[in-house]
C-alpha cells in the first residue's frame, strides 16, 4: 500500500538536498536540526527564542513523555503544541534509545520491551503498538517506530538480532498507525550496526513496507565519526530519493555538515543546549570554552557578525565570570546561541544547496573551524 508524500525536494548539489516537509502544524525547511524538548521544556530556553533563532520543528522525547506527565495527561490539555505552547511542527522518537540506555533495567523480547521508570521504579511496557499509541496521544506530527538500538561495538549476531527484530516491530508499528489524521506522518528506522550488508538489508525491508520518511539509527553511539560517516554512505542511496532522511541523535556542526554533504535531510541533537549548560558556545570560529581563564579580560563579543543579538552583544569577558560563577543566565545565553548557531549554519546550507554552491560552502565553513579565533581559545 502506497502511502502519501509530504516532502517535496527543492534542490540538489551533488548528494546534498534541500526541500519542504509539509506536517499539520507548518512547513519544515530541509535541511533541518531539531531542538531536544525531552520533556516538553528546551532546556534553558523560552520556546519563542527557539522560534526566533530559525527553528521550524522540534523533538518531544516519547519515553519521558510518557512517564512524566503521561500522554493522556498531555491528551487532555490539547496535545503537546497547546500544552507546550510550541505550537510548531514536532517530531516524537519511538523510545528506543532511551529503553536502550536503560540496559540493566530492561528485557526485550518479540512483543516489546519492558523496563523499569527511573522516576519511581515502576514496571512498564513498551510495544510497538503502545509507542504509536503514545505518540499519537501526544499530537506527533512525526512518529517514529519503535526500535531496539544496540551501542557500539557490538557483536554482530546481536546487531543483526536487533535489526531483525526492529524491522518486524517496524511492520506492526506501521499497522498500528493505519488510520492516523490526515498529514501526520510515521517514519522507520534503518539499524545495522557497522555491517553494510546489515544496513542494506534493514533499507530494503523498510522501503518494502513503506514510510513517510526514513531515519537512520543506531549511530553516533560510541563509533568514530568516520565509521559514522561510512554507515551513512552504505545507507542513503538505498532509501528512496523523494522521502526525508533523518540522522537520530547527531551531532556537532562538523557531524552536520558532513552528513549533508552525504544526502541527510533532518537531525537532532542536545549537545547545542547540552554543551551551553557547561559554558561551550558554537561559533563560526569552532568551539570556544568560556571557562578558560584567557577570556576573563577579553571584552569581545563571541562573533561580532552573528546574526543572533546575543552572540554579538555580551563580552567573552561576562560570558566567562557567568559560567565559572554558576550563573543561570550563562547557561541560558550559551543555549540560545548555541541553537541560533546550529540554526544559521542549517540555512546557509539550505542557501548554498539551492544556489549551486555547497562544495565551496563546505570548504570555507571548515577552514574558519580549522583556522579558528586561535588568540581567543
């Protein structure tokens, strides 16, 4: 059964895309990086500054969700967008990586995996038909099936175990969302591991049972970018052309970058508010550690050009004594700019795809990384 398409593909420059995903909740400008509201908050950051640094969609984490408040909570104040007041395109992930990093507490077998609440140590389930469920209750305008991640390294018969066994939970996520309102989209997850036969076979099956979008899974969790990288030329050309891509869980503007150069289309990743919180900003100039002492006297803006009010107004000099004062503010300065970072580097890619330019933009992007603001860090 064919299932309608929301995306629509603009432009190309050589492998890089750019396009317009279409959700019930507004246009979605490709390529595109997803803020991480895990628990319907983005961490030190009012939900208009996030709109106004140029994001189009977020992330609502399902696990967390679901545990705290509860979907049907969530359902009865209107949906994340009205609870949250987002009130924006929002992508939900399945839970899968969460029940993952919960190794200890979790056994998974063919109908689902059970776990234990790190909130109060209660039992819970999770199917594939309970992930749908959840995320439907709280008004996802992008699902994801429910997967089972495995971290690398591993063993390949546990890789392929996993694969296997998310693309069965994949068909019964599939079924389970038949009948979801018009717009609102599932999307599956390629797993495999660091085995491309693996990831090819998993981008077969998928494409076989067809979905509004593809992620792929599984990375960015302990492998080298170059493996990382690798996987995600293994993997893209064997997921059809005219659907959105999406790379779980990355990364740094570099992982960004290149992942676009290879044909991804959407990401996320906490590490812009993450990194924030511990006194890390983004900048055209690579990463500056505002903690080091050399920038106690230095009363330069973080970049004097940036487009976001924030990075060209307070000195190195205050950013500094915020963050090794423990300030909140330091870290709710560093998070804004860090997303507007994240945020500029997606448009300007967006700007060179559609231009013809993408090559000598990726260029001159990771000179200024390599060169950097050496007299500052």
């Amino acid at each position: 059964m064919s299932i309608a398409n929301h995306f629509e593909l603009l432009g190309r420059d050589g492998d890089a895309r750019t396009g317009i995903l279409t959700t019930p909740h507004g246009a979605v400008r490709t390529p595109a990086f997803m803020p991480v509201g895990t628990l319907g908050a983005m961490k030190g950051m009012h939900w208009r500054e996030v709109r106004d640094a140029g994001t189009d969609i977020v992330l609502g984490n399902t696990y967390h969700l679901m545990l705290r408040p509860g979907a049907e909570r969530i359902v009865e104040r209107g949906g994340f967008q009205i609870f949250t007041t987002w009130n924006g395109p929002m992508l939900t992930d399945s839970g899968g990586f969460q029940v993952m990093s919960l190794a200890q507490f979790r056994k998974v077998k063919e109908h689902g995996v059970t776990f234990r609440s790190h909130i109060d140590g209660t039992a819970i389930e999770l199917t594939p038909e309970r992930a749908v469920e959840v995320q439907r209750l709280l008004g996802s305008d992008i699902a994801m099936q429910l997967d089972e991640c495995v971290r690398l390294p591993a063993d390949r018969s546990d890789i392929e175990r996993a694969m296997l066994l998310s693309l069965r939970w994949a068909e019964r996520s599939k079924r389970a969302f038949e009948g979801a309102p018009a717009g609102h989209m599932l999307f599956g997850i390629v797993q495999g591991g660091d085995i491309p036969e693996l990831r090819h076979a998993s981008a077969r099956g998928l494409t076989d049972i067809t979905f509004h979008g593809y992620a792929i899974g599984g990375l960015a969790v302990g492998e080298p970018q170059a493996v990382m990288l690798a996987m995600i030329e293994e993997t893209a050309p064997s997921l059809p052309q005219d659907r959105p891509r999406y790379l779980m869980g990355v990364g740094t503007p570099d992982d960004l970058l290149e992942a676009v150069t290879r044909g991804i289309d959407m990401f996320d990743c906490v590490m812009p508010t993450r990194n924030g919180r511990h006194g890390m900003a983004f900048t055209r100039f690579g990463q500056i550690n505002l903690r080091n002492a050399r920038h106690a006297d230095d009363p330069r803006p973080l970049d004097e050009e940036s487009l976001w009010p924030a990075a060209r107004t307070y000195s190195r000099a205050y950013l500094h004594h915020l963050v090794r004062s423990g300030e909140t503010l330091g870290a709710m300065l560093l998070s804004e700019i860090n997303i507007a970072y994240y945020q500029h580097l997606m448009q300007a890619m967006r700007a060179a795809i559609a231009e013809g330019t993408f090559q000598q933009f990726r260029d001159r992007t990771r000179a200024e990384w390599s060169r950097g603001d050496i007299a500052a860090r």
